[in-house]
C-alpha cells in the first residue's frame, strides 16, 4: 500500500487533487465560523462574493502548493512524502470536522426544526426542503442515529489506522445526503457543502483502491462452488430472483383496476384560510400562497 501511494505521489496531477482537496475542506471548514461573528455583521456580508473569493485564493493556492510539492519531491522525495501526509491530514481532520458538525447539530435540535406556518400549510403545497425537514424531525431518535453514525464516522477518520472504515462508514451515508439535497431541492449551499464531503470521502476511498480490489474482487472465493449439468442453468438461476421480482410487481400493476384520477365537477362553495374568508377564485389566482409569517433559516441547511 505504501508503495501505491508513493507511485501516485510521484504525478503532479495527484498532487493538485490533494492541494485543491484539502485548500476546499480547509475553507469549507472555515464558513462554519461565520455564525460566531455578531449579528451585526451579517447584513453586510456578501456571500456570493465570499465565495468566490474563496474559490479563487483555493484554485490559485491549490496549484502553486502542487507546483512547488512536484519541485520539492525532486530535490527530496522524503520530505515531499511528508507534505504529503500534511495535506492528507487536512482532508481527514476537516471532514471530521464538517462531518461531525452536522451530527452534533441533530443531536441539539438545530436541524430537522419545522415552522409552526409551514405546518399549517396544506402537504401538496410544501416544497421539497420543508417536506425533507419535517420528514426527519419527526424523529428524534432516527435524526440521533444519523448523527451518532456521522460522529462515529468522524472519529474513526482522525486515526491513520481506521480512516479506510470510517470512510467506509460515511460515504453510504453521505452519498444519501447528496441525492436528498439534489432531488428535493434544499438549499444550493447545502447541496455545494454534500458535494465537498462526498468528493473528499471517495478521495481517501480512492487512496486505498488496490487494496479494497484485493478484497472485493480479487480475493479467492471462499462460499462453496455448484456444478449444474447444463451451463446454461448457472447464469438463469443467479438472475432468477431478480426476474421473478420483477415479475411479481408487473402482475400487480396489471390487475391495478382503482382509479388515480380525480374527475367530477367542483363547485367551491366558501374559501377559509386562517380564519379569513377568501374570494372563490383565490386558488385560481395564487392569493391562497400568501402566508403571514417569519422564518429564519440558520447554516445548518444540510442533512
């Protein structure tokens, strides 16, 4: 393993992936402590060019560091090693910061928190960012086991001997966080921040390729083999569970007769909505979307 990781040290491309990689965690990192400042300052802070700033002085310190590593590692391949272990440790010890940072914010109810007014709003006019927050929050215990996984996770990746398990621990769970971010539309900071954690958790996968390929394909197979007398019968009885799954949820489409559309006529005789009488032809005209209230989202709007 040691000589795998030598070797791909040894190209500069793998040395701007880890610069860019631990510049980008080491900065996401950094974002999680602008809540610490006063709230006066929140006004005036212009997120869209903090982040760009960001992105910028990450790209620009990312390849100088991976230009001047390439030039160390030919004077001194020992030293060049140990820029190396610096910029790995960065990658591990942010994730288990940014990681562990959700968790701890399930456990303390800083997620997962639902407005009274979005509860009270019918549940086809929810969008997918409330529909997910309340979904978890409504158990505390689910969002516990969640966030047991991602501290326990994190502190496996602080130790160089159990960081492979505790990215493969994470990455399930974070590859779920990054289609629930996608798919029901949450916020597009929290979806940037899972992309990061993802990318960052199948880099350390990918720095032990060699050896989960050892374990998962190449390593002899110890369940016990079946001979069939025809050849053909092996590979029709391997998909034989699958075939007949699917067979099974065919037929049941099939004799699905109940009707799944709503037809009829509708007169709406009276329109209330928190206690107001509303026109006939509100819903028509979206005034029903109008809904009085404050609602303050706060950083953790991510899984």
């Amino acid at each position: 393993m040691e000589n795998t990781v030598a070797r791909r040290a040894s190209t500069l491309g793998f040395k701007i992936l880890t610069s860019l990689a631990a510049f980008l965690l080491l900065a996401c990192s950094a974002t999680f402590l602008v809540p610490l400042l006063p709230q006066r300052f929140w006004p005036s802070i212009n997120y869209g060019m903090l982040t760009t700033i960001l992105g910028c002085v990450v790209l620009l310190a990312g390849t100088a560091l991976a230009v001047l590593w390439e030039e160390k590692e030919k004077q001194d391949t020992h030293k060049a090693r140990v820029w190396q272990a610096y910029l790995i440790g960065v990658i591990r010890y942010s994730l288990a910061f940014i990681i562990s940072t959700y968790g701890f914010a399930k456990i303390f109810k800083i997620q997962f928190t639902t407005a009274d007014f979005i509860k009270d709003m019918p549940l086809g006019e929810v969008n997918g960012f409330y529909l997910t927050w309340h979904y978890f929050g409504y158990s505390y215990t689910l969002a516990v086991i969640i966030a047991l996984f991602q501290i326990g996770g994190s502190i496996l990746l602080l130790f160089r001997r159990t960081t492979l398990l505790g990215t493969m621990v994470l990455l399930p769970v974070m590859v779920n966080i990054l289609f629930i971010n996608m798919f029901y539309s949450i916020a597009v900071g929290a979806f940037v921040v899972s992309i990061l954690i993802t990318l960052g958790l199948s880099y350390l996968l990918f720095l032990d390729f060699q050896k989960l390929k050892e374990v998962f394909w190449a390593a002899t197979d110890r369940l016990p083999s079946l001979s069939l007398k025809h050849y053909w019968l092996k590979p029709f009885l391997q998909f034989f569970p699958i075939m007949a799954a699917f067979g099974l949820i065919y037929q049941f489409v099939l004799r699905d007769t109940s009707d799944k559309q709503l037809v009829g006529t509708w007169k709406v005789a009276k329109f209330i909505r928190n206690d107001s009488l509303l026109p006939q032809d509100a819903w028509l005209k979206g005034q029903h979307r109008n809904y009085k209230g404050l609602f303050f989202r706060t950083v953790w709007s991510c899984l």
